[in-house]
C-alpha cells in the first residue's frame, strides 16, 4: 500500500453505471456450468444509532421495524440468511420482545441463518476517535452478547465509517475475529485492488514484522453498499433484490 500511494494519481473519472466504478462486460458467449458469474446476496442493515434523528426516534420509525420483520422471514426459508451489527439498537428491541421471540431468535442463531457481526455497541467512527472510546463500545456490546445470548462474533462489518484505521483491524484480530470488511475507502484504491483481484488482503499493522497482527480482510469494491452500488449494473439483476425502490413496495 506505501508503494501504491506514491503511484496512484487518486482520480476519479466517470464509470458508467456505477459512476466511481468502471464499465463490466462478461463473456456471455464463453459461459459454461463450471464459469457462470456466482452472485451472492448478502442481506444485512446499517442503522445509525447517532445521524440526522435521535437515537429513540431511528429505534421507534425505523430500527424497530426491521428487527420485528427479520424472524418471521427467516422462517420462512431455511436457506434465508440476515445479519445485524449494532447492539445498541438490538439491546433495545430484545427487551421489548417475549420470551417466545427471544427463543426464535436464539433457534436462528443456532442453525446460523441469524449472525452478529462486529458486535459493538455502535459501528464506530474510526477516523477521529480515540482508541479508548472504540474499545470500550466493542467491549459494551460483547459483554451484553456474552451475558445474554452467550454468542461471540467472529467477522468484523465496517461498511460505514468515514475512513479506517489500522487500530481497529488491530483490536479486531486481538479480539480473536477471523475476518473483517471494510467499504469507504477511495474509489482509485478500489479500482486498482478489484482490477489485479485484490479486494481479499491480509492487514497488517505497518511496524509489524511478523505478520501477528494479520487479519483476513475484504474491501467492497464500488461506491456504495446499497444495492444499486453492489448487486451489479444491469437492472434486470439489480433491482430485483432492491425492495425499498421496486414498483409498489410498502417500504417507499
């Protein structure tokens, strides 16, 4: 990376339909069974517990409903997975719920349909925080998993801090956790580590000479996280899984 920031010249030219991104084409006429493009779905929320409203009014419009919808439609399929990450919010909910839920969602947990990941009190802001505040929101929300569900997440999710720091891979991986992804990160470094198939790196800390510190890492590699920025520029895939814009959602 120290080499690549002496190198890189940081644009940001126009990619079509990702606009930060670049132009895809795939050989349609050379697909087989064995190279057909894979597309995994990978349904997840960020809810901030601190932005333009209040935490209570984020939990009550917003927050809540995706927690009391997430049950019933894992249940609907085995094969359905979701994943949440700020315990804040979900600390909030399980003590609103009934025993009978809170079993469910322990049921979910156990088949692996249901995961936390990070487990922190908040995502936390990794760009002008000290390193003190991020261990203890990790901290925070690791002992009320611990303490109430008995769970330990194992894959860091960091889709929405303005830039990341090293300290936080660190604590990671001191943490025990096999993995993490990170998102925000200049749309150049995107470009350059997705085209020569490097968005899957080890990070490590730069004093280190070991590689002790080592944590498996993805980089998403487009402007965003929400579907339109990650299930691929064509609309026919795309916006099938977009269901706050498709046509009639009760979620406009």
């Amino acid at each position: 990376m120290h080499k690549l920031f002496s190198t890189l010249e940081f644009d940001n030219t126009n990619g079509g339909a990702w606009t930060q991104g670049w132009k895809v084409s795939y050989p349609q006429d050379k697909w087989t069974a064995e190279n057909q493009l894979k597309i995994i779905v990978v349904p997840h929320t960020h809810c901030d517990p601190g932005w333009i409203k209040t935490f209570e009014m984020y939990y009550r419009t917003e927050t809540k409903k995706i927690l009391d919808s997430f049950v019933p439609k894992l249940e609907q399929n085995h094969k359905y997975k979701f994943m949440f990450s700020e315990m804040s919010y979900f600390s909030w909910w399980w003590s609103d719920i009934d025993n009978s839920l809170r079993e469910r969602v322990k049921k979910l947990i156990k088949t692996g349909q249901f995961e936390i990941s990070t487990g922190g009190w908040v995502m936390t802001d990794e760009a002008n925080t000290h390193y003190y505040a991020m261990l203890d929101q990790l901290i925070e929300g690791h002992q009320w998993l611990n303490s109430t569900l008995g769970y330990v997440p194992k894959s860091g999710w960091s889709i929405d801090p303005f830039g990341y720091s090293s300290t936080m891979a660190y604590l990671l991986k001191r943490s025990n956790f096999n993995s993490m992804l990170i998102q925000r990160v200049h749309y150049a470094i995107k470009k350059y580590l997705a085209k020569t198939t490097n968005l899957e790196f080890m990070w490590r800390q730069h004093w280190d000479q070991t590689g002790t510190t080592d944590i498996y890492t993805h980089m998403m590699p487009f402007y965003s996280y929400d579907v339109p920025h990650t299930c691929g520029p064509e609309p026919a895939i795309c916006c099938q899984f977009d269901f706050r814009r498709l046509p009639g959602s009760s979620y406009r």
